[in-house]
C-alpha cells in the first residue's frame, strides 16, 4: 500500500491487516534516526579535521540533521498511524499515511544523499577511503537527489528504494572500512 493506493485498497488494508508492529516500526525508525544524527555529526567533524576550508563539514551535518529529523517525524506520525481513532476513519488516516510518506520517503532519502555525498566527495579529495567506495557514495548520493522528483510524478519513486538501500550498503562498507583501520 502506497500514497499512490486507492481509497478501497487502504481501506481493505485497515480492516484486513493487524497493524500491532507498527509501533515497534516506528521505535526502531526514531532509534536509526538518532544514530544517523550522532554519525553526521561525528563524520562531519572528522571532514572538518582533514578538510578545514571546504564546505564539505557543513553540507553533512546539515544533511544528517535534516534526515534525521524528517525520519523522526514520519516515525512519530507512524504512531498515531496506530491509534484506534486514526484507523477509524479513512481520510484521517490517508492524510497521516501521507505524511509518513513524504517525511519517511523522498525528501529523507534526498538529504540523506547529501550526508552519503558529502563524505564520499571529501574522502576523496583526501583519499581517506578507498576509490571504490567515494565512487559508490557519489553514485548514491546521485539517486538519492533524484528521487525528490518522485514529488513530481510517481514512476520515479524508483529511485527511493535505490537511494535507500544502496546508502543502507554503503554505510554498511563504511563501517566494515572504518572498523578494520
């Protein structure tokens, strides 16, 4: 089910699925936002160490900062998702669940991007990481931008799984990377 759904979908979705997890959901999401906000601040500190003049520092921390709380929001509105009085009524919920969306979906993955490129683009003028994963983060960091056009019409929502998921993996490199230095 997606923004995109039917008022007959989301409404055999509400009356056929047990939404019990969703606030478990919401949890973990609130719990990786506050990381994401704790790392941005850390890498932007550590570019700021080997890059004083540039303005890589700042492109993170404004990136992990906006991300992270558009990924605070949609888990805060995926609780009141849950509540009994929201479920009661489908165009309350539609308009929740469209808030999940556009906080949890685009315009997270687009600032994340930024925080993912910002990195990758100051590893590589210090060489601080190997080519491979600066060129992977660009790559990145490319269609995270891009699926804010997803705002704009709906097959380019594509590129929010590809943002996501393929950031979800380099940050997992990145930390492989950084833990056996």
């Amino acid at each position: 089910m997606t923004p995109y759904s039917s008022d007959d979908v989301v409404a055999r979705y509400l009356s056929q699925t047990s939404r019990g997890l969703v606030p478990i959901g919401a949890f973990l999401q609130a719990t990786s936002a506050l990381a994401l906000l704790v790392f941005a601040a850390l890498a932007a500190n550590q570019v700021r160490r080997r890059l004083p003049e540039s303005g890589y520092a700042d492109l993170i921390r404004a990136g992990g900062i906006a991300s992270s709380t558009l990924l605070l929001v949609s888990a805060s509105c995926q609780w009141v998702l849950n509540r009994p009085s929201t479920g009661a009524d489908l165009h309350t919920y539609r308009a929740v669940l469209d808030i999940v969306f556009i906080t949890g979906a685009a315009p997270t993955v687009a600032t994340g991007g930024l925080l993912i490129g910002g990195i990758a683009a100051a590893a590589m003028r210090t060489q601080w990481l190997p080519a491979w994963l600066n060129w992977l983060g660009l790559v990145v960091a490319a269609f995270s931008v891009v699926s804010m056009f997803s705002l704009l019409a709906e097959p380019v929502t594509i590129f929010i799984p590809l943002g996501r998921y393929l950031g979800m993996v380099w940050f997992l490199c990145l930390a492989v990377r950084l833990a056996f230095r």
